[in-house]
C-alpha cells in the first residue's frame, strides 16, 4: 500500500512532493472536427504524437517528485464496493445514463476506471440507440489531461472544481471521490457542488493560484465566475484567526487563450513570473482587485494597478519574464495561444514549459534560466543542474488542446518556500 502523504500546497514555486496527473488515451482521438467544440477544444489531437510529448512531461516529472496517474488512483478506489456503487450512481444519475449503471457495476475496477474516463459506447439494442447519432452512453472526457482544474490543493485541504461546462462535470466528481476516499491522500476536500450556494459559482484551477501562506492570486473569466471567488472568500473567511489577501485578476472573454489566469501569468521563482504583457502591464479595462480578509470578515477591497504592483505590495517582488519576447506584439500573441505564458515549476527557479515558443525560451535564457531539453535530459545526454533551469518539453501536438505544462499537473504536496 502507497505511503499516506499529507495534502500540502502552500506556494506554487516549493519543491515538488507528488503530482496527479492523466496521460491522455483513446478518449482523445474520440473526437471528430463536428464535436470538437462541444469537448472545448479548438481542433484535433493525433494520440501518438500527443502521447511522445506527454512522455517527455512525465519523464521529467518522474525524475523529480512521486506521479499519481488518476485512472489507477481511481481503480484503487473502486475496489471498494461501497465506493464504487456510490460513484457509478452519482456519475450515472448526474448524466441520465441509470440504464447502464448495472452493467458498469458487474465491470472489475480497472476496467469501470477506464470506461469512466474514456467513454462507455453506445449500446444499440433498441430502436432509438440503434439510429441515434451518438457514439456513447457516458462521452469520453476529452479534457481530463489537464488534471490542472477539476481539484486544486489549497494549504491542507483540497478545492474541488466547480467546472464552467458540464462536458467536464464528471471530472470533478471523480477528483472528489479520489481525494475523499484514496487511501494514500490525508485531506479534507471542499466541494462548491455539495453546498448551498448560487448555481452561478464556478471555479477552476488554471484560475487558481497559491502565491503565499497568505496570499491567493485568482483569476475570474469564462472559466471562474466571480460568485466562483465569492465562494473562495467564504472559504478563507472560515479561519477567524488568520488574515489573507486575495487578488483578483479579472480576464476578457476572447480569445479562448485567455481561458485561465495561468495563460496570462505563472509563478517561476521567488524573484521572477512569466507574463504575457499586454494584459498584466498594459493599459486595459480589466480590473486587478486587492480583496483583505481579518478575523473572518472582508475588510477591504480596493482596486490595484495591476498584478505585480498588487504583489509587490505585500512583499513579494517579481521582475517579470514576457511570454513572445519584448520585441514584437505579433510574436507576443502567437506564443501566448500555444501557452507561452504556462509553466509548471517544480522547485524554486525551476520550471517546465513548451520548447516550440522560441521567443519565450529565449527570454527565460536572458533572465537565467539554463535552457535544458527535456529530451536530452531522459536521453542521458543533459543533466538536471542545481540552479535556475527551464526545462522544454515538446509540444506541437499538446498545445494544440489548449494547455501546457501547468494545465497538465495536479500538485498536491510542496515544501514550502520563504519569499
């Protein structure tokens, strides 16, 4: 049986103790060009040529902390036949599938795991199922490789995503009951579906960033609504004793790259972020909010200048590394729709992105980073220095869904880091 491993996510940049992750299947080639905006993304992926660069990920991963695939996480638990007629209920009823729900019972656990993240097909053994258009009973969750938003580590517990699409529903329900139920994870979760709140609340990682003990940095879109915040406050505002600041940064609803927070701007070290330029420093209507809460109650929310001046404020001083380059708006933009802006670090000034925004590579490399490739390090040709590194991944496939390397990583365990 795995160790028990306390949840722990106190900063985002703290040395990286374990990472739920989901190396994506057939579920994503079970998309065509017609359906493929209904599962959120912008075009199709090639499995093979997607799975080698998401190899690269987990290779490096590998090499630095402990990795939790969530299709086995999820078959640990289903062995449990409480657990799993629970979930296989909750799932079938949330998504009028009851029909099926005895024969995903009578399937083993790694099996039922596998059919509830890529799909149970159609049974056609009626009239109606034999001409209906769809492929499957429960769909395939195309998105799951970005294990990113549907839980987020939050201190000692664990925030289960309020998706802002149901396509994505499921995820959340499975993230809940890993984390509930897992053996190996000593957590409390927080479930925005499970309580009496405004049906308008949505939240999801990539919006949702841990800067400090005291300081969340949250983003509110299309994705993470602003009664989605609301409910954080009500979360933070449940520790009478302590004080936190919440900074807001507000999103535009186009282009779709501008879907999280953590496309726009990621935490790199102590002393350094990756932002994409025109939205954090630029002059635009989008507002950067300072929200304070002391003994249990907002007692302030004033309007900032932008992100890193709101930062700077409470001590955290980041010189900032620009997504494209300082140069060319042009090239600022293309790098940042591929997720220039998102990087994954797994330990202070250490940090993973994609290799084909050269601009912003190069950028990371006028700042100190020591550009590694992340196949020369698997390869044994390059070695994992000691100091300030960027490690790229391959990404000509994977950033065409819409994510990158943070999107694809659920820490849930970090040493924490003195600012």
């Amino acid at each position: 049986m795995l160790e028990k491993m306390k949840i722990g996510l106190y900063t985002e940049i703290g040395k990286l103790e374990g990472v739920v992750v989901h190396t994506p299947g057939r579920e994503v080639e079970e998309m065509t060009p017609e359906n493929a905006e209904r599962a959120l993304y912008s075009d199709i992926l090639n499995l093979s040529v997607a799975g080698r660069e998401y190899t690269q990920l987990k290779g490096v991963l590998n090499k630095v902390t402990r990795t939790f695939e969530v299709k086995d996480l999820l078959a640990d638990i289903l062995k449990d036949e409480q657990i799993k007629s629970a979930l296989l209920q909750e799932i079938c009823r949330k998504e009028n599938a009851m029909k099926i729900l005895p024969d995903l019972l009578d399937l083993d656990a790694g099996e039922a795991a596998r059919q509830l993240i890529q799909g149970v097909p159609l049974k056609r053994d009626n009239l109606t199922s034999y001409l209906s258009a769809e492929r499957f009973s429960l769909r395939p969750l195309h998105n799951f490789l970005f294990t990113r938003d549907a839980s987020m580590g939050f201190y000692d517990q664990v925030l289960i995503g309020k998706m802002a699409s149901s396509v994505r529903g499921r995820e959340s329900i499975i993230m809940n009951a890993i984390f509930t139920h897992h053996p190996a994870m000593e957590t409390r979760t927080i479930d925005p579906s499970a309580q009496d709140f405004s049906e308008n609340i949505s939240i999801e990682g990539g919006d949702f960033l841990v800067a400090r003990e005291d300081v969340l940095v949250v983003g509110t879109g299309i994705r993470t609504s602003t009664q989605g915040v609301d409910f954080i406050i009500e979360q933070l505002k449940l520790s009478p004793h302590k004080s936190y600041h919440l900074l807001v940064q507000e999103l535009p609803p186009t282009p779709e790259s501008f879907i999280h927070l953590d496309m726009v701007f990621t935490f790199l070290d102590r002393d350094a972020c990756m932002i994409y330029e025109p939205l954090i420093l630029g002059t635009t209507r989008f507002h950067t909010i300072h929200i304070k809460i002391e003994n249990g109650e907002v007692v302030s929310i004033r309007e900032q200048k932008n992100l890193l001046s709101a930062l700077k404020k409470l001590g955290i001083d980041l010189k900032p590394v620009t997504c494209g380059g300082s140069k060319d708006a042009w090239t600022q933009e293309r790098e940042q729709w591929h997720s220039g802006a998102n990087f994954f670090a797994f330990a202070p000034g250490q940090v993973i992105g994609y290799e084909r925004n050269e601009h912003t590579v190069e950028e990371m490399d006028k700042n100190g980073f020591e550009i590694i490739r992340a196949e020369d390090l698997l390869n044994g040709t390059a070695t994992m220095p000691s100091g300030k590194c960027a490690i790229t991944i391959a990404g000509s496939e994977l950033a065409r869904g819409g994510g990158g390397a943070r999107c694809m990583t659920m820490p849930f365990r970090r040493e924490k880091a003195d600012w």
